[in-house]
C-alpha cells in the first residue's frame, strides 16, 4: 500500500464584494506524490466527495429548481407559496441559512435587472488576472489575434507548464 500524506488548507471565502463570509479549513492529501501505475487513478478527499446535485420540478404550469453544490444551494421558483413550503421543509431537515436574493454563486455574480438576470464572471476573472500578475495588462476585446497568419509560431512547448495549470485549475 502507497500511503499519501495529507496537509491542512485554509481558505477565506468572500462575499461578492469582498467582505469575508467565512472562513474554511480542510484536510487534503497530497496527490501531487501520486505515481502513475500504482495509484494514479484514485481520488482522495478526507472530507467529502463532490457532490452537485440539479432538480426542477414542474406542477400545474409552476416550477421550483433546486441547485446543490457541496454545501452551496440556489433555489428557485415560478410560486412563491410552493418556494416557500419547500424552504420551510428544508430548514425542518437541515441546518441552514438563508442568504437572501442571489448575487454570488460557484464563482459566478448575478446581478436582477429589469430585464432579467446578468450573470458574468467578472470577480473570477479578475482573481485568475490578479494571480497571473496580469491585473495591470491593456484590455482587449478578444485574446485571439484576428489574423492567425500573424501568429508567432513558436511551436516548443512551455518548459514549466504548471503554472498555466494552476491558472485554469482557479
């Protein structure tokens, strides 16, 4: 048996507009000793496992969707009165807290406008710009070039690429 080793991480989680909401710890292991061929296929989480969950439910022309990620829920529906049966018969069951309109989910912001709802990426975006030291760089409109025949066409590949990994694992 290869046996991993394990390390605490602590995390701050914010809300959308950066105040802190809670602060979290967990325990994981190090998976970064895996070797391929003995265990390089199993996932270890000491916590809990992934666990995302999409329901809607559709009665009589009204629905309610029900969303659950880990320990995150986004609920909503089309009858107030069969929302609010559900939320009663949730907080029966479970502990929970009510956060109120959304404006903050799986790193998504949502914004309720006259026209509906805004959903971006922008407070996401911007941690991945701010973790690449990228925050500073001019905007553009597309990070493609219009012209692929003006590409430099430097075809080795990274010689560090973990960095680049870390960057779309945020």
């Amino acid at each position: 048996m290869n046996v991993l080793g394990c390390r605490w991480v602590f995390t701050v989680k914010l809300n959308a507009d950066g105040l802190v909401n809670k602060l979290k710890a967990r325990l994981v292991a190090k998976g970064f000793n895996q070797e391929e061929g003995v265990n390089f296929m199993e996932t270890y989480n000491a916590v809990q496992k992934l666990i995302h969950l999409y329901l809607s439910y559709h009665h009589h022309g009204d629905t309610l969707v029900l969303l659950l990620y880990v320990d995150d829920i986004l609920l909503t529906g089309s009858n107030s009165s069969l929302f609010k049966s559900l939320i009663d018969e949730l907080n029966s069951r479970f502990s929970m807290k009510d956060l109120g309109n959304l404006h903050y989910f799986l790193g998504v912001q949502a914004q309720t406008t006259q026209a509906g709802l805004f959903l971006c990426h922008k407070k996401y975006t911007e941690e991945i710009l701010h973790h690449a030291n990228m925050s500073e760089c001019n905007h553009v409109h597309t990070p493609l070039p219009l012209r692929l025949d003006q590409v430099y066409e430097d075809t080795r590949p990274f010689s560090e690429p973990s960095y680049f990994w870390s960057l779309s694992g945020k």
